[in-house]
C-alpha cells in the first residue's frame, strides 16, 4: 500500500511525496531504519495530507518515531505537524528564529495580515490587481511547542544518522539544514532547489529585513563544503553536482541585481523596479513580485547602492 507513496533516496533515508497546489508537491524524509525513525517536514495542513501520513504511521512496519524536525516555518513543511506531535509523541525540533516567527505568525487572523500585506503593497506602489491573499497561518493553533531548539553548528543523530546543524537564510529566517559528511548528504530543506531556486522574499511583517544578503552568504558557506554531496531537497528530486546549481542561483541574483542598477533611473516606486526586472511575470509570480522585489531594494540600499525615500504612504528608491 505504501510503494506508490515513498521513494528511497539513500540507506536508510526515504522521500514521501506529499501533495501541494505547486512545485510538484512537497517532500517529506523518513529517517532511520524502523524501530528509529525520524521525520523531516510534514506537508501542508488538510485532511488529503493527513489520511497520507495515517496510512503510513499504520504501516507495523513503520515503527515509532523518535524526533520530528520542521526545517522551516513555511506551511506546506509545517500543516502536519500537530497531528503527527499527537499521533508519535515525537519531540519537535525548529531553530528558534524559525518558531519565533511562527508563533507571531500564528497568533495573526488572516484580516490582521491581510491588512500588513496590503498596506506592504500599497507602499510599493503595486496596483490591486493581481494581489493574492497571505496564508492563514492561525489554522495551526495551537502550534506545538519544540522540545529542542537547534543552533549552527549543533549536533544531532536522527534516525541513527549523526548530523551537523547548518542555519540558513534568506527563503525563511533560519531554517535548518542538516550535513552528514559520513553519509555526504545535506538535507537542505527549501535552501536549495533546483531551477532558479527557491524564492527569496521579504515578509510583510518584516519590511525591513535582507533576506537576499542572508541567502548570498548561505551560499557562500556551501562553496566550502565538499564537492561530492548529494542535496535532498524539500521540493523535486536529488540534487548532484551541487556546486553548479549553487552557482546557477547565485548567478541569477546578481544578474537581476546588474539589470536593476542599468535600468534605474530617476525615482522609482518597488511596483516600477518590479517591471525593470520581472518581464512577462506568471499570475503566480505577480502575486509574490511585491516581496521579491523589497529582498532586491534592501539589499542594495544595506550595501549602499541605492537610495530609499520613506514618506507616511510610499516607498521610493533611486541611485546613490
């Protein structure tokens, strides 16, 4: 019954695909042989996600399951958690930038941020058409407390692995990511996609972090990690020759980067930077162009390149 489900990628570590409206679904790893299981990410909220996760948990095969860790705090990795706290009563495991932002998350009803997304919006100049609606984060009350919070450099076995904790940035806070140089795997939950990779945004609740300088020194840090790791990511498949998509990535940046600063001129609203950089956007990629574009302006105005002018109801860059 679980052969359509679960996939093995490594001794010992096995994918379950769970379904999601996009990127081909989620992944979520089994750790550990049965008897020492452990989970990473849980898939989104609903009872689709839940009836996949019952059949497995069934499976006497399966066995108990010793630590569940949410890599980050995003709701496609998250949505299971309670019920699998419940269902296990397997300690939960987050960094704790990760679970601070998801408690402040959490406690917002969906009218408190929509009313911080839109007023983000409005600043940027973006027009009403094509805005989707934040998610709703409070429908994981009450969100389970983590037994362990974990901190770059810890380590921690999981599923009879020994791991070392690598913190990320950039697609969330601090998400974490998992190194096993013994086994030359990282787990690196949404840090590494393949593509473009993943998104990169700014939170409304947050305007004025940089999350884009935070990703760049993340994939700093993975150049100095060996060549011949395989990357198990939290959407799609294995990633080999790591190194090149890295460069892929960091290479994308720092063109739209390059193509912002050519085409700037004058005083420009985020919604008109957005144009210079995103031609041809989907519907999908319009709704997010809003933080995807404050992660670009922040960074450059925190590296001095650019300039920003805040009046009560709009932001406005120009070159320094």
């Amino acid at each position: 019954m679980l052969e359509p489900l679960v996939e093995r990628w490594a001794e010992d570590i096995a994918c379950l695909r769970l379904p999601m409206p996009a990127f081909g679904g989620v992944n979520a790893l089994i750790l550990g042989p049965p008897g020492n299981r452990a989970i990473v990410d849980t898939g989104m909220p609903g009872a689709e996600t839940a009836t996949i996760w019952q059949s497995v948990l069934s499976d006497t095969a399966f066995g108990p399951v010793n630590g569940l860790v949410a890599t980050h705090a995003h709701i496609d990795h998250i949505g299971q958690v309670g019920f699998l706290t419940r269902q296990t009563g397997a300690p939960l495991i987050m960094s704790k930038a990760e679970h601070d932002n998801l408690a402040h998350l959490v406690s917002l009803s969906l009218e408190e941020r929509q009313a911080l997304a839109t007023a983000f919006q409005d600043r940027g100049g973006f027009p009403l058409e094509g805005r989707a609606l934040p998610t709703d984060y409070s429908v994981l009350a009450p969100f389970p407390r983590p037994a362990r919070l974990l901190e770059d450099g810890n380590t921690i076995t999981l599923g009879g692995i020994a791991w070392t904790v690598l913190l990320g940035g950039g697609h969330s806070r601090a998400p974490i990511c998992l190194l096993s140089l013994e086994r030359k795997i990282l787990l690196a939950g949404d840090q590494l996609l393949m593509g473009s990779g993943p998104q990169v945004p700014v939170q409304a609740e947050r305007p004025d972090d940089n999350p884009l300088g935070d990703y760049f020194s993340f994939l700093d840090r993975l150049d100095g990690l060996p060549d011949d790791l395989t990357v198990l990511p939290g959407h799609g498949e294995p990633i080999r020759d790591f190194k090149r998509q890295v460069e892929r990535i960091r290479s994308g940046h720092r063109q739209r980067l390059k193509l912002l600063r050519e085409r700037m001129s004058g005083t420009l609203t985020s919604a008109e930077i957005a144009d210079l950089v995103f031609a041809n956007p989907s519907r999908r990629l319009r709704a997010r162009l809003p933080y995807l574009t404050a992660a670009m302006t922040n960074y450059l105005v925190a590296k001095s390149e650019i300039q920003v002018c805040r009046t009560s109801h709009s932001l406005r860059f120009s070159r320094t």
